[in-house]
C-alpha cells in the first residue's frame, strides 16, 4: 500500500481534465478544487486503519486480479468533493475525516473506489461485463454535457443505452442536479430517451438495478462498482456478474 501525499503529473492531468468537463452547477456545488487537493500526512492512526482494512479485503475475496493493482491512497482537504471518496488515475482519494467511519464503512467505500481504478487499467475486460453479460450497448461518446447533468471523476463520456420495460423505450441514465441543488448529493436520476432502436429489449442492466437496489447508476461504472461490493460484502448473487468474475478476476477462472 502506498500513502500518497504530493501529486503526480499525471493525477494533475486527470484532475485537469475532470475540470474542464465541469458544468455551472457543477461548480455551484463545489468548493475550489486546487490541484494541492491533499490534506497532509496520514496519521499513524489513519495508516493503521487503512492497513487493517486492506488486508481485511484481500481476505474477504479471492479476486485475485483485483488484489494486484497496487493500493494508492490520499486523503483529500475538507469539503472537496463534498468529502465523497473519488479517484483520479490510479489514486484513491478518501474524505478527510475517513477514520471517524466504521470499520466496514471504510472498507465497502475503498472496494469501491478501487473497482474504479480497475475499470481504468482494464477498460477491454470492463466493457465485455457491461456489453456481453448485462446486454447493454456502447452507443456513442457524449459530446456535450448536459447544463443539470452531474460530472463524476469515476465515470467517463461514454453512452450506455438500455431498455427501460416501463418506458417500452431505449436511452440512458444520468444523474441530473435538482433545481436547489446545493451538494454533489441533490440529484435525480433520469432516464434519457433516444429514438433508437437497438434490435433487442433485454432488462438485465434494468433488473438488476431493481433487484439488488443500487444506489448510483448514472453509468454502468458505478453501478458495476456498487454491484461488486454488495457481492463481496452481502452474499448476493448475479449470475451474469459471477460468470465475468470467474473469467476476469479470478486467477485461473477459480470457481466463486
């Protein structure tokens, strides 16, 4: 595990460009977000925590893949990103106070972010989970963002279109600012209708979704990010999901 405490060029670039996507709600929303967005050193205290809960995680799964991609870990300034962990690069950010949280709190929200750096290491596998054994389509590249439209540093400008059975239509989801928004947390997620007809009507992104109740499914990266931790955490099972685990994350295709 390593302790970051000064950025990287190539962090800076990713934060850069997370910037320049931004909306004006998205800067209402937040506090200055300077390219020193680290809160000094971590404590012993906070470094014993975190390695507690990183070999914690390495036992909880035999994700072998996962287990090798190197913990990178910093601890962001107060307020930034309205203190919600994030990652830029292959850099874990946690909120500044991240040791007043529960043991398992800290360690659903790191599996979490780290899934996230998976998707940017291992984009190919990434996107045979979401077109292959969810059954959505990598449409096109969004070329503008929306005014209402939230901007998260774990996702990208892809377009991932469903079918939506209540609507009987093809689109995608977006997490959209609501009118008072005031924080990165005052949003509704909407669904995007598309005049497009993909060929099929498959509900698996869809019903999954419903069924496991994720949270955050403004793109199929946080819904795979969500997914994945209550599988590691609940005993939940997705067959679909644990069809890719076995092909990409375990070594050796291990059985689950």
């Amino acid at each position: 595990m390593e302790i970051v405490n000064t950025l990287d060029s190539v962090t800076k670039q990713y934060i850069i460009a997370y910037r320049n996507r931004f909306n004006p709600t998205d800067e209402h929303v937040r506090t200055a977000i300077p390219l020193n967005r680290l809160n000094g050193v971590i404590s012993f205290e906070e470094r014993s925590v975190l390695f507690r809960v990183v070999n914690y995680l390495d036992s909880q799964t035999n994700w072998k893949i996962l287990h090798n991609i190197k913990w990178r870990i910093a601890k962001s300034s107060k307020g930034l990103e309205n203190d919600l962990p994030h990652t830029h690069a292959n850099l874990i950010f946690l909120p500044y106070n991240f040791v007043t949280l529960s043991f398992e709190s800290i360690a659903r929200m790191m599996l979490h972010e780290k899934i996230h750096i998976y998707q940017r290491l291992y984009p190919i596998p990434t996107v045979i989970l979401f077109k292959t054994h969810w059954n959505i389509v990598m449409k096109r590249k969004r070329t503008s963002t929306a005014p209402t439209a939230r901007t998260n540093p774990d996702t990208n400008d892809i377009l991932y279109y469903l079918y939506h059975p209540l609507t009987k239509s093809f689109g995608y989801y977006e997490a959209t600012y609501l009118p008072t928004a005031l924080t990165l947390t005052d949003v509704t997620y909407t669904f995007v209708k598309e005049s497009v007809i993909l060929g099929h009507q498959d509900t698996t992104y869809f019903d999954l979704i419903e069924t496991f109740k994720i949270g955050q499914y403004d793109h199929p990266n946080e819904v795979m990010a969500c997914l994945l931790t209550k599988m590691a955490f609940d005993d939940i099972q997705h067959r679909p999901t644990n069809k890719w685990i076995n092909m990409y994350l375990k070594q050796n295709g291990i059985s689950q």
